[in-house]
C-alpha cells in the first residue's frame, strides 16, 4: 500500500506508447493508483518495440524493455474499449475515477461515448487529459503526431546537429523522445494542478495537451533569442548559442565539457589549463567577446586539454570551481558513484519474468511522502480480474 502525496487518487489511463505513460507513471510514483487499460491480447504498442525484451521464466519472450520505462506503478486490465461493453466498464469505472487520460486523435473517444462531455456529465469533478499531436482545434488538429515529426515542425531538429559545411551536417533528432517525455511532465503538472482545483471547487476540467504546444515552448531561449533578434537559429554542433566556452572539449581518452557560465569561471579556466593569458586575451574577456571570437578561443583550449586525460582535467578545473563533466555512455552513467548513491537505477521482483526488471529511479526526492516503488511495469492484464470485481453488481464472468 503506498501513501505518497496523491495516495487516494484513482487514474484511468487510456493512453500508450509514451507521453501519457509517461505521464501517468509520475502520478503512481507519487501514490495515485493507476489503471491501465490495455487491448486485450496485445496490450500498449510499446511491448513490441523491441528488441530488447524481457525472458519469461518459461523462457519465452516478454514484454520489450520500451514498455518497461514508463509503465512502473500501474495495474494493467484487459480491455476492448470500441466494444459497447467495454465502453460502458470505461464509464462504470470513471464514476469512482479522479482523473482520466487519454491520447487518441482529436474527437476519437467521442463515438464510444467516451468523450469529456459524456463522462463529465457521469463524474463532475473528473480531470480529463487529453494528449494529441496539434491540440483539440486549429487546421492542424485532426492530424497524427509522433515524437519525431514534431521535433522536426516545433524546430527541434533545426537547432540540433553539426552546423551547415561541418562533416555530417543535417538536421537532426535528440537521442531520446524528448517531446513525449516533456508532453509527459507538462500533463502531470497540469493533472495535479487540475486536481487542486476540483478538489476546491468540486469540479472537474478538461485538460488539451499537445506535443506541438510543448515543443514550441521547449525551445525556450532559443525562441526568445529568434523573438528579439529577428533572425532564426541554427544548428552549431555541441556549441552554445549564449555562452562560450560551453561545450565538449578533447582529451587523451575521451571528452569533457567544460561549462562556463561567467567571466570569473573563463579566468579560473584558463588558469586550470596553465595558460592564465588566455584569461587576460582582450578578445575573450566578456562573455559576448568569447562569442565573437568562439571559433579562436576554442581552437586554443582544445590544444591545451588535448594532452589531459578525463580525469586529470576535470580534477584540475573542480579543483578551479570550473563546472565539468564527462562526456559518458549509457553504462557509464550508472557506474557514476554519485548515480550509486542517490540510488537511480531500481530493481523489482515481477513473478513472470526471469529477472527482475530495472528501471530509472524517479528524480523526485520529497522528505515527508517519498516514491515508493511498489509495483513493478505490469504483465499485461494481470489485474484485470481485480478492478473490474470491484464494480457493483458485476459478475466475474462480465454480466451485470
């Protein structure tokens, strides 16, 4: 039993692959039981996304590792939505729900009599979250959207990447879904905050999600910089487009970024690197300068930390308070002594599986209600029999 900060609050979650998912496994981190519904035989898209998959302990294939990393938490029922039988378990089972999410396309749940107006109308104080990839209205509302075509539209992807004449020069993807993973936190955000409110005011909204939105607002500095420059920017490599140096720099066995964030950190840099000249260059003295003359200033640390190993280097600039940091794989990260102690990766007993399942910690640390990580990523189905007995006057064999 978990007694996080939402324990109590009961979520229909109709969505899969990631953005909802990711969504609502921030809420059953946080105490909310959170149920799954799932197709029945297949279950969410994502425990086919592989591979990699899990082994059952028969030694046949389990769900992919995709589903794994954002379903903990959550019980999974076996559910057929389109049918008028499904459809009347989605609204029997919103009578005692506080909140619902969904992400088919723009008006999808409306002819299963599954919409916002028909379930408000069942439980008013329902927060109903809607995820699509271009919001409830506007030209563009009825289209699909996934994660990589909108980093390419609410340009992501003109921003990222070597810049134009530089080897390998296109347009190009973050390494992680990072549209769906930011749609996920806005929606879990905008959930709790919906929950406040109908918990005041006794009444539910509808919440109108959209991966578009989010990404127009995840370009942040960059867009500000386009709103008061007037000129579009583009792609520069590891480069930062406001600070200098700020970037990976190269050693003996590997690469460090160096992050320098003000003018007395460029001085402490270059001290560290036993060239306290370099600090004094009039062409690097300020912030706006180094930018002005980024392509000098960075071609002279490069032959400065180029005899350095990764260690020495960013043991000389800590020792400087110069912020630093490997450049690691993905196995590195968790063999960090930091990543150790603050616990990051997870491991839950799931009986079906021949090996525990392992996943990423949750970053949120709370003193009074910390996560509580009772449930591992669900086998598909497996609490079906369960949610759906707890509806009155149901039979276990579906009948009313």
């Amino acid at each position: 039993m978990t007694h996080g900060p939402l324990s109590g609050v009961r979520v229909l979650d109709l969505s899969r692959v990631l953005a909802g998912p990711w969504a609502t496994q921030t809420l059953a981190d946080l105490g909310a039981e959170v149920i799954k519904i799932e197709r029945p035989g297949a279950g969410d898209d994502t425990r086919h996304w592989g591979p990699p998959f899990t082994t059952k302990a028969d030694g046949s294939r389990g769900d992919a590792a995709y589903f794994l990393c954002a379903n903990r938490g959550k019980k999974s029922v076996e559910l057929d939505l389109a049918t008028p039988e499904g459809a009347a378990i989605i609204r029997e089972l919103t009578k005692t729900c506080d909140v619902l999410v969904e992400n088919f396309k723009t008006g999808g749940l409306k002819k299963y009599g599954l919409d916002f107006a028909a379930l408000s109308a069942i439980n008013p104080r329902l927060v109903y979250c809607s995820i699509t990839g271009f919001g409830q209205d506007g030209p563009d509302a009825h289209r699909a959207g996934y994660d990589y075509m909108i980093q390419a539209m609410g340009g992501l992807m003109s921003v990222t990447g070597q810049p134009d004449g530089a080897p390998g020069a296109e347009p190009m993807k973050v390494g992680v879904a990072v549209v769906d993973l930011f749609t996920g936190l806005y929606a879990s955000n905008a959930i709790m905050a919906a929950l406040l409110h109908a918990r005041a005011a006794g009444q539910g909204q509808h919440i109108d999600i959209a991966l578009f939105d989010v990404q127009a607002a995840m370009l942040a500095n960059q867009a500000t910089n386009f709103f008061v420059s007037g000129t579009a920017p583009t792609r520069m490599g590891n480069a930062h487009p406001n600070l200098a140096p700020y970037q990976p720099f190269p050693c003996t066995d590997g690469m460090v970024v160096i992050a320098v964030g003000n003018d007395s950190q460029f001085r402490a840099l270059a001290g560290a690197l036993g060239a306290p000249g370099l600090g004094a260059d009039p062409r690097f003295l300020t912030n706006a300068l180094r930018i002005e003359h980024r392509a000098v200033m960075t071609a002279e640390i490069s032959a400065l930390t180029a005899g350095h190993t990764m260690h020495g280097l960013m043991a000389a600039l800590e020792a400087a308070g110069v912020p630093c940091g490997p450049v690691n794989t993905v196995d590195q990260v968790f063999d960090e002594p930091q990543a150790k102690h603050r616990g990051l990766e997870i491991a839950q007993t799931r009986r079906d599986l021949s090996e525990p399942v392992r996943t990423v910690a949750s970053p949120i640390r709370m003193s009074a209600t910390p996560v509580a990580y009772d449930r591992p990523p669900p086998a598909l189905g497996q609490d079906t029999d369960e949610v759906l007995d707890r509806i009155p006057g149901r039979s276990r064999d579906g009948s009313a």
